[in-house]
C-alpha cells in the first residue's frame, strides 16, 4: 500500500485535519522530537487506497542567517553584510524538525502540504519539500508533491482542498526568501554598525541593541513624527457663543450651538456678540427633517481585526493576532490573514448563521437575519488572498483559554452578523435661528431603524439632549434666555494610538496584515516607544526620537515610508512572477550599501544627538577595579550591555551577559598574564561563581580557551585562580549526561565563596556547598592513587571541627573518601538523577585541568599562548582589533569603514 506524508504548520492543525479527514477513526503516535504527532488512517487517493500519515512543522522550519564567520561582530566590517554569503539553518535546533520530517518522509509516495495558505506558508511548504524530497520513494517525481488550499477548519472546506489539489507557488516562496535576505542584510548591516558605535561611547544607553529595520524605523518614525508635531504645536485662543432659548410656547431651555463655531479674532467676536446680546428674541429661519444612514461595516480583514483588538479590547496587536491564531487553530473562526473585505458570491451564510442561531448571546439576531434573508454588504474589495474573517458554524458554547479570547471571539460573531444586517436609519430634524444676524442651531435625532447598531451597540443613534417642540414654523420668535460666551484654547495632537498607527501603515505599505503586529511589538521591545495601557498610545522614548531625528539629519529615506513602500510592491511583483528576484535584490542592496557607506561618515550628526542626552563611558558607572595597562580604575557600565571601562587607555572590556549576573573585586588578585585586577562574577543561584580577567576574557591568552570563557577555563599552570590549579575532580553530572563526548566539567574550588565553601563545575550548572565551618580550603598539586582526583587540604578550628579522630586538619581525596565526601554533601548526591537545572550549555572544549597536559604547558614561556596575540593587543588605541584611539573605524571619522580597520 502506498504512503501519503500530509504536513500542517501547527501540531493542532494537523490533529484538526486528520480528524475531519478520518472520520474520527485513525491512530496518533508522538514523534522522537517530543513536540509533534503522527496521525495514520488509511483511505482513497485519487482513487488507489493508500495509508496517510498527517504530522506538522512548528511554523518555518529553517531561518536565514549569516555563517558563523560573520558572528563576530569585532571583526567583520558590517559593509561586507551586503554582498556575503546568507545560508539556511535550522530555525530551533532543540525541535530537531529537519531529522523529524526526514525520517516521517522516508520511503513515502506521495507529500500534501497544508500549511497557511499565505506567502509565509508557501516558504514553509518548500522548506518541507527540500527535507522530505529526497527522501521519498520517488525523490525526483515533483507530480507526487502536492498542495491543498483552505481557509478555514470547517469540515466541508477541509474535504474541498482534499478534492481539489493543487501544487505549491514558487513565486511566492521566492518573494518571501528574498524579502527575508534584504531585511537581513540591510537590518545587520545597520544595527551593528549602531550598536557598536553608541555602545562603546556612551555608558547610559537602555537598550542592548540600537537597531534598524527597514519597516520597524518608518514605523517608529510614524511615532516621532506626531511628537514632533505636538511639540511644535502652537496653541491659539478662540470666542465662541452659546445661546440659551425657549420656544415662543415657553417650555424647557434648548442650548443653540452657533454656526461659525468659534473665532479666532478677539477684537471681531465682542462686536458680534455685544450685538447678538442686546437681542430678546431669535427667528427661526428653516426647519429641516432628513433621513440618515450610518453605513454597516464591510467584512472583517486582518488590518481591521487589529485597528478594533486595539481601540474596543484594549489588546496589543501582537497579542491581538496571537489570540486569532488560537481561534482559528481550534475551529472558531476562518483564516485570520486576510487582507479581503469582500464576501464571495457563493459564500454559505448558512452554514454559519444556523448554528449561531441555535445557541449563545446572539442566537435570536441570527435567526432573525435567517428569517428576513441575508442583505449582502456592497462595499469593500476583493483582494484575492483569503475571505473575510468569519466564525465557524460550531455548535454549542465553545471554550476559551482566557477572558481576552472569549471577547475577541465575540467582536468576530458581532462584526460578521452587523454584516449581514441592515443600515442604521435615524431621522435627523434641524432648526436654525437667527440673532442679531448670526446663526444658531438646534438638532435632535430619533432612530428608525436600528439595524446593524443591534449588536455594534456603541454606534447606535441615541436621541438629542435638546427636546424639541413638536411644532414649529419658519418665522416663529423664540425668546433668548442668555447668551453664554466661551473662550479656549486649540489642543494639540495625542500621542498616536495603535489604531492610528496601523492604519497609517496599511496607508504606506509598511508591512503586510501579517507582520505589523511583528514591527510594532519589535518598535516596544527595543524601548523606542512605551505604550499606555490605558489609552494604547504609543509614547516615544528619548531613544526612539534621538535616532529618527538623527536618520532625517543623515538620509531622511532612510525613515521615511516611501523606500520600503516601493520594496514591498517589488515584492509583490516577484510573487506575480512580473519581476526577476535577482537583479531586484541586486537593485536595492546596491541602493542601502550606499546609504551605509554615506552613513557610517555622516554618523557624527546623530552622535551630536546621543551626546545631548547620554552620558559617556567617561562619565558613566562607577569605579570598580584596576586596569592592567595603566593601573588607574575602570568603571563598570551595568546599564544595556555590561562592560568594564578604562578613561585613561580609552579602552573597553565586555562582561559575561545575564540579568542575574552580578560583579565584585577579587580581593587584590591579579591576572598573571596581563596584570589586569581579577573580578568575580556571582550567577545568582543560576551556575557555578567564578573568577575573571577583563582582559583575558575577550583575548584568550591559550589555544585550547575561546572568547568568553573566564578563569575556570583557563590553563595557566601557575595562576591561583586557573582550571589547573582549583580542579579537584570530574563532574559526576557531566560525566553521565556526556558519557559519549569527551567535553566533561570539572568540579572547581570556588575562589570567592570562603567561608561559605563550595565546588562549583566549569561546564555545567551543578555546584554543591562544602567543609561547612572550614578555616581553611585548598586544593593541593598531589592526586589520588584510584582516581586520579586532586587532594583538598582542610583545617578547621578545634570549636568546629567535625572530624570524629579530634583532627583539625587533614588532606584526602573527595571522590574517594568516605568522611570527606560526606562532609562535601557528595554522598547524598551521587545517586540524584541528572535534571535540567544542573545541565549548561555544551561547549566544544572543557579544560578540566586533571587530563594529562604537556611540559611545556608547565613552564612560564607559555608556548602555548594563542597565536598573535601580543601584550594588550586590540579592543585598544595600541594596535589590533579597537575599542578606543585613533585607530578606529568609529572614533575620529566615521567614514574610515573598511574591513582592513575591522579585521584584527
């Protein structure tokens, strides 16, 4: 029997499917990656039975990114981003999806993909074919791979994409490709660049990452822009008047507004109203009754579900589309990526009206809409993608996971019946008088018709405050009670709301309904803007100002919609297969390594910016610990990205990252190598403490040690803080879960934590406290005879000692002997199963300092030592690779960006 693999984009979907498709009767399997299952019914296809097998992606399953050649960012001239080579890696190598969908794919005949029918989805599919492919009985029969189109998990729309397959768009898989490499290169090349440069001049900068994207900075330029028209706003007094009036019959007051609604010269409006003033009496000069309409909505698209989700729920836009995509995964509503506000022709109303009628908060206005006919909505347009969104016809009360989703789902139902329902008919009656001259007018409303106002209660035409007679005629005369005057001031702009933001986006082009949320949640993340919960206006931050102000002072274009506008529509020309994809990425990257280069040597225009606002190095942090060059002390900068700073060398030294990483001086340590003052570096319960050398951390002194690895790597024969001489044993942990890889921790004396001893291992998180009460804790140069293990040298004083033979001191083996392993809390610990809080980050080296190591590694001429690095080589003014002197790309002209400046 042949095989059928049918792929969704999420583990829900393809339960959902293979349910429907199955009738309910198939088995499920869970997959070896532990994230997804197999579901296998057997069945026709195209009329041979066959077995299908239905699985899932968890959304893309490869990325675009750089070769680790490019990583270091010290190194490589963010110029060359523009023209090197881009690779596809695995999006989340712990979900093994590419050895997953391999092995699901192996021998099968036949591949259906159902992922999102979107442009995003059509990327996935042939990041699905490129794995199974090759694998499959057939690998290079591309009439076996197919492609079902759906927009919703109804089960009549399910078996229609069934039925009807067709094949996967290479077009719009390409367009997606392409626009992910320019977003990745033009977004690299400029945040690196920026980081780099602000972060090692000014110490107060909060933000880790100064970035620029080219639909995040339009859209945080929308922001700026109004807080720049609220700054520049300039307030101006204006007169009005109110008149106070009773009908010629007496009766209640009415309150007339005056038509020219306000004046803005003082001198003109006290003439007007000193004349209206002296009049007793006000003629009625036209009575008006006119029949209004208040348009029903058109259907719903992505733009608008979010614009509402924003201004009525008071939801985010990214939380927004992450609870439509739960509603939709669970059968609720159809596809939530629409950009049509057009209902098809053939769209059965009937089958989502009828089950809406029979339950819930809105059966009986479902069933009326049955019972009158359904009145098509005229307006809106036909985009082509997707239709509009709608609930599914489910059948009794569905389930939330939370408030915001129940509520999210009932705007949906609300917004499809307003529909479907009539316009809201009102009357509208209108009396104006005249006062000395000037006109006043009264209005009142009376509905007629509620119509789709029935359920968008918050539109519904309430009647006018004002209560009019029921008769009058042109020419009556109303007695004037009092003539108010009021005086004010023109208010200037708010802050944009979300819902402003995003229609301005939709406006301009920046973004698709899928991924404005992604830009405005990005433009909070990175704190260029905060948003206020109550209102969801989007504030500036300084940050966010600085940098849109400084990109108008280099390359407005930069900022400004119409350049990322125009990349979209090529976009889309590429999905039509109008535009070739290769010279049109060659067109705009030739277009941005010009506006880089031009810049990277304007730069000094925004840096006149950050000065006004932000401290420098010089001026930031506090000192902390000395500087082996010139023995002064550096500052440590703790806000955005951690680092140790020398005023006097110009010099930068970048600290382990972490939120619960904190520092302190080593006591007066000292690196033998470079003099620079140790400091020690305490995990907050998250990993073993340790020492470290500012300098040896970025410039590895040997060349088995890497960048980043502090002193418990470190191989120095001598040095009292080094792996060779605080290594007491291997790690048990480490030992078990690496039983096949030879990168095993060593258990190490934790240099900083007397008198609260403990080891602590180098490559994994377990450390465990020791020799409670202890004077003294030393690890000795002598090892155990059975397993290799370093000898500890304790002393206790005679009121702590724990020792049963009345001896204060002794020298043994931890792993070996029974009372030190006790005092050591190993023996309670070396039969704990190995869990996940005690298991770091494999690295490919892990000096245990208890292998066995060369003489030379033992002598003090350090053959050794890396290859080429000199004395205080680079992050300096002295040579290398800079942080600092006139030797850097970045420090007295910021047009010397070249890779020879860059390279150390």
């Amino acid at each position: 029997m042949k095989v059928v693999l049918m792929v969704a984009e999420k583990p829900l979907l393809a339960k959902s499917i293979a349910e429907i498709l199955s009738n309910g009767r198939m088995s499920t399997r869970r997959g070896f990656n532990g994230v997804c299952s197999i579901h296998e019914f057997d069945g026709d296809f195209f009329g041979q039975p066959v077995r299908f097998k239905m699985t899932s992606t968890c959304g893309h399953v490869m990325t675009m990114n750089f070769p680790k050649k490019y990583n270091d960012w010290d190194r490589v001239d963010p110029a060359t981003l523009f023209h090197a080579d881009v690779i596809k890696e695995e999006a989340n190598p712990k979900l093994k999806m590419v050895n997953f969908l391999a092995s699901e794919g192996r021998g099968v005949d036949y591949l259906v993909l159902w992922l999102d029918c979107d442009k995003e989805g059509e990327n996935i599919c042939f990041e699905v074919i490129d794995i199974v492919q090759p694998m499959m009985r057939h690998p290079y029969d591309q009439r076996a791979i197919y492609r079902a189109q759906f927009s919703s998990l109804a089960p009549q729309d399910i078996l229609k994409a069934m039925s009807k397959l067709g094949r996967p768009n290479k077009l719009q898989a390409v367009s997606v490709d392409t626009r992910q490499e320019l977003d990745l290169r033009i977004g690299c090349a400029f945040t690196r660049f920026q980081t780099r440069f602000f972060h090692e001049k000014y110490g107060n900068v909060d933000s880790k990452l100064i970035s620029y994207g080219p639909c995040q900075t339009p859209t945080l330029g929308f922001c700026v822009a109004r807080l720049d028209e609220m700054k520049n706003f300039k307030p101006e007094p204006y007169w009005s008047m109110r008149a106070v009036v009773t009908s010629d019959g007496g009766g209640s007051t009415m309150t007339a507004s005056w038509a020219r609604q306000q004046l803005f010269d003082q001198e003109v409006f006290n003439v007007l109203f000193s004349r209206a003033k002296r009049q007793r009496f006000a003629t009625v000069v036209s009575v008006t009754t006119t029949k209004k309409q208040k348009q029903k909505p058109a259907a719903l698209n992505t733009v608008e579900l979010l614009r509402v989700g924003s201004s009525r729920l008071h939801l985010g836009p990214q939380q927004t589309m992450h609870l439509a995509e739960h509603l939709y995964t669970n059968g609720l509503i159809s596809y939530p990526r629409t950009e049509t506000t057009r209902y098809a022709s053939n769209f059965d109303f009937h089958s989502v009206l009828g089950p809406l009628a029979k339950s819930g908060q809105f059966a009986s206005v479902a069933q009326a809409i049955l019972d009158r006919g359904v009145r098509m909505p005229k307006s809106g347009q036909d985009a082509g993608d997707h239709p509009p969104i709608t609930p599914l016809g489910h059948v009794g009360e569905p389930k939330f996971t939370s408030t915001s989703e129940a509520r999210l789902y009932e705007y949906v139902v609300c917004h499809f019946l307003a529909t479907l329902m009539g316009n809201c008919v009102y009357e509208l009656r209108t009396i104006q008088l005249d006062l000395a001259g000037e006109r006043f007018t009264l209005t009142s409303s009376r509905p007629i018709d509620p119509g789709f106002t029935e359920v968008f209660t918050w539109q519904q035409v309430t009647a006018n405050e004002n209560s009019l007679p029921a008769t009058v005629n042109v020419g009556d005369r109303w007695n004037v009670v009092d003539l108010l005057m009021d005086q004010g001031q023109t208010s200037p702009p708010d802050h944009l709301t979300e819902t402003e933001l995003i229609t301005l986006m939709e406006r301009h082009g920046i973004g698709t309904d899928a991924s404005i949320p992604v830009h405005i949640n990005n433009i909070c993340q990175r704190n260029y803007v905060t948003v206020q919960e109550s209102s969801r206006r989007l504030v500036p931050t300084q940050l966010g100002v600085i940098l849109v102000h400084g990109y108008w002072k280099i390359d407005c274009q930069l900022v400004e919609a119409e350049m990322r506008s125009a990349i979209e529509h090529q976009l889309m020309l590429i999905a039509d297969g109008q535009a070739n994809p290769a010279s049109m990425k060659e067109h705009i990257l030739d277009i941005f390594t010009k506006k880089f280069h031009y810049f990277v040597e304007n730069v000094a225009l925004m840096d006149a910016l950050f000065e006004d606002t932000f401290q420098t190095l010089a001026d930031s942090g506090k000192p902390f610990s000395r500087c082996g060059r010139c023995r002064r002390y550096m500052k440590i900068v703790l806000q955005g990205k951690k680092r140790l700073f020398c005023a006097t060398c110009q010099l930068t030294y970048p600290l382990p990252r972490g939120s619960t990483i904190s520092f302190r001086p080593l006591n007066d340590a000292k690196c033998p190598l470079d003099g620079f003052d140790l400091i020690y570096c305490v995990n907050g319960g998250n990993g073993g403490d340790h020492a470290l050398c500012p300098y040896c951390y970025s410039n590895p002194p040997f060349e088995d040690m890497r960048p980043e690895q502090a002193c418990n790597r470190c191989t120095h024969p001598t040095c009292p803080y080094s792996s060779r001489t605080l290594a007491v044993a291997i790690c048990e942990y480490c030992a078990r879960t690496a039983a096949k890889s030879a990168f095993r921790g060593s258990l190490l004396l934790d240099p900083g934590s007397a008198p609260k001893w403990q080891l602590c291992c180098n490559q994994c998180k377990f450390k465990v406290r020791i020799f409670k009460g202890a004077k003294m804790v030393r690890v000795t140069d002598d090892h155990c005879p059975q397993c290799n293990s370093r000898l500890v040298h304790v002393i206790y004083t005679q009121a702590d000692n724990p020792f049963t033979d009345g001896k204060s001191e002794k020298k043994r083996c931890v792993t070996c002997d029974g009372e030190f392993r006790k005092l050591c809390g190993l023996e309670r610990q070396a039969d704990r199963p190995v869990g996940k809080k005690f298991i770091g980050t494999t690295n490919n080296y892990c000096s245990t300092g208890l292998q066995e190591s060369t003489a030379a590694n033992h002598n003090h001429s350090y053959p050794n030592r890396a290859r080429g690095r000199p004395r205080f080589r680079g992050r300096g003014s002295s040579r290398g690779r800079g942080r600092g002197g006139a030797h850097r790309p970045f420090a007295n002209s910021p047009s010397n960006c070249s890779i020879q400046k860059f390279r150390s």
